[in-house]
C-alpha cells in the first residue's frame, strides 16, 4: 500500500484541525506517494531512530512528537533536527507526526493512559471547541485536553503513587505532601498538562497526573489535590502502541515495530 493510505488512517483517528495552534503535526518529511516498505513508531524522531529504520528497511517513521516545530532557513546540519532531516532526504525516509491531535482526540494519548491506570468512566477533562466540525465518530464529545475517571476502589495515596511508578517505569516520580487522603477520582494529561490543574481541582479530583509541573505550581495545592509528576516521555510512551493498533488493524500485511530506541534526553541516577 501506499503511505498516503497509512496517513489517511491516522487522520480519521486524529484529524489535523484538532491540533493546537502552536503544534506542527501532520507530515514533516517526504513523499506519500510512495509505497511503504514498513513502519517504525517512536515518540522522538533522532538519528538513532531513523538508522534504526535504514538498518530494518523501513520507508516510514511515525512519531509523536513533530520533528520539525520552527522554520528553517538553511539546512546546515548544525543541529540534531538539520540532521535527521538531510539523512532522512538522502534515504527516502518518510516523517509523519501525530502529536496535539492525537492528545486531543476522542480515545487518544489520555484515554490510553487512562486505561493503563485502571479507570473507569473516561471523560474529557477539557472539551475541545467546534468539535462538530469532525463529525467521524459518535464520540467527538470525547474531544478535548486531558480526562477525568474513577479508580474500582479506592487506594491509599502512598499504594497509589508507588503502582503509577511502575506502571509508567518511572527513573523518579515527584509529588507534593502526602495527607492521608483515599485516591479514586483521578485526573491526567500526558506530556506538560500542568495547565490542567485548575480544572482538575473544580473537578474535585483527589489526584492529578501528567508529565512535567513547574516547582512553583506545587505550591498552595497540598490541601486541594495530590500532584504527580511522572516525566514527559514516561506519560506518553504509549503512544507507540496506539499507532501499532490503528496500523495493524487495517493493514495487517505490512511490517510494523515500535522503535526500541529510548529517545528519552533526560537520565536519572
């Protein structure tokens, strides 16, 4: 099949105008014309990846997070993006990004971290506006930033946090003070969803859960809702997975694996 077919499969899950405005999803490198010869999924596009697509002989790489999010004037190889972008040219590689799109779409990256914790009735957490406009599936209510659930039964803060951590294989999980407090209605956004707590806290959530959260925003909340922080990548590396389903569904016939490249910049010791 062609890669404009694969691309078309991506869009009904995760339709482009879903995107935020600051966002660069969609194709980043290349021409769809062409006929896949495999898929790798990533969260990161890096040099290491796309090697690892030349070495499997992979014309496509789906990523989260956009290769490419500024203009550029020169392509130099002055830095690693400039770079994956000349190897990626030079090999017929194809970049295709679904990021705030597949964050924001009804049983997108939230959800899929929803049902990694174990919650029950999933909903937005902030709904996104003229939805009416991508009439695909019947759930487009569903659309929006962030998702609010309920855990089967209650669990202490300290069995609770230390399950996420494993869960999400998390080097560190910050959090603000522990109260004593019973966790069931829990509240997440994948990535830096730190803009969320507001809601999540009118929600009456007793937790809030996402990828990154600024030193002084933890300030003032001990009282009003658990925080915890588990890191960008380790929020959202399930995406790779969802990109796995949506292919293999429709097109069981073409190779597909998730990178095994852990593109995450930052180590713990």
């Amino acid at each position: 099949m062609k890669i404009k077919q694969i691309v078309c499969a991506l869009e009904r899950f995760a339709p482009l105008p879903l995107q935020d405005g600051f966002d660069n999803a969609g194709l980043q490198i290349g021409l769809t014309e062409a006929e896949a010869t495999g898929a790798l999924l990533c969260l990161d596009v890096t040099e290491t990846v796309l090697d690892e697509a030349i070495a499997l002989g992979y014309n496509l790489i789906i990523s989260h997070h956009p290769l490419i999010f500024k203009g550029y004037k020169s392509i130099t190889g002055k830095d690693y993006v400039e770079r994956c972008i000349l190897k990626a040219i030079k090999n017929d590689l194809v970049i295709y990004s679904a990021h705030t799109n597949l964050d924001n779409a009804p049983g997108g990256v939230n959800f899929k971290i929803a049902e990694k914790i174990g919650l029950k009735n999933v909903r937005v957490l902030e709904a996104k506006e003229s939805v009416d406009l991508y009439p695909i599936q019947d759930s487009w209510s569903q659309a929006g930033a962030g998702v609010i659930g309920e855990l089967e039964s209650p669990e202490t803060e300290l069995k609770f946090l230390k399950r996420i951590k494993r869960t999400f294989e998390a080097g560190c999980l910050k959090h603000n003070k522990l109260t004593g407090r019973e966790i069931q209605r829990v509240a997440l956004c994948g990535g830096a969803g730190a803009f969320l707590m507001p809601l999540a806290i009118s929600n009456h959530a007793d937790v809030f859960i996402t990828g990154e959260i600024k030193y002084h925003d933890y300030f003032g909340h001990d009282t009003d809702i658990l925080l915890a922080e588990i890191g960008h990548y380790e929020s959202e590396q399930y995406t790779k997975e969802m990109f796995y389903t949506i292919i293999r569904d429709l097109f069981p016939t073409l190779e597909v694996q998730q990178t095994k490249v852990n593109t995450n910049p930052i180590k713990y010791m």
